[in-house]
C-alpha cells in the first residue's frame, strides 16, 4: 500500500481523507467570518439604517441559518 499526502492508495483505488490537520483551521476561520458578517450587517442595519430590532434580527440571522 503506497501513502500519498492527504490520501491513500489501496489495492481497491483511491480512498481519500475525509479529515485532515489543515481542516479544522478552515472549520473555524470560516465559522469566525460567517460570525463577523453577521455582526457587522446587524450593525449597519440598527445604527446607520435605523431599522427597528425585530426586523433587523430577522433580516440578518435567518440568511445565516
């Protein structure tokens, strides 16, 4: 069995990783980024729209999931 980085070569074809070390820094990078938009819209949209909080909650979390 021959190793290549990030996956491995068995005798049945390509079997690739489905975890690797470098995951985790995108797991989170983008969890913080997804986190920050969303902060900064619900900032725009109380402070420099002035939109009332009920409708700004609910135009910025329900895009967000």
């Amino acid at each position: 069995m021959a190793t290549m980085t990030g996956a491995t070569l068995t005798s049945t074809g390509f079997r690739p990783r489905l975890w690797v070390p470098g995951d985790w820094n995108a797991l989170f990078g983008f969890g913080t980024n997804i986190l920050v938009n969303v902060l900064v819209l619900t900032g725009l949209l109380r402070f420099v729209l002035r939109c009332r909080m009920p409708w700004c909650s609910a135009a910025s979390c329900r895009p967000s999931g």
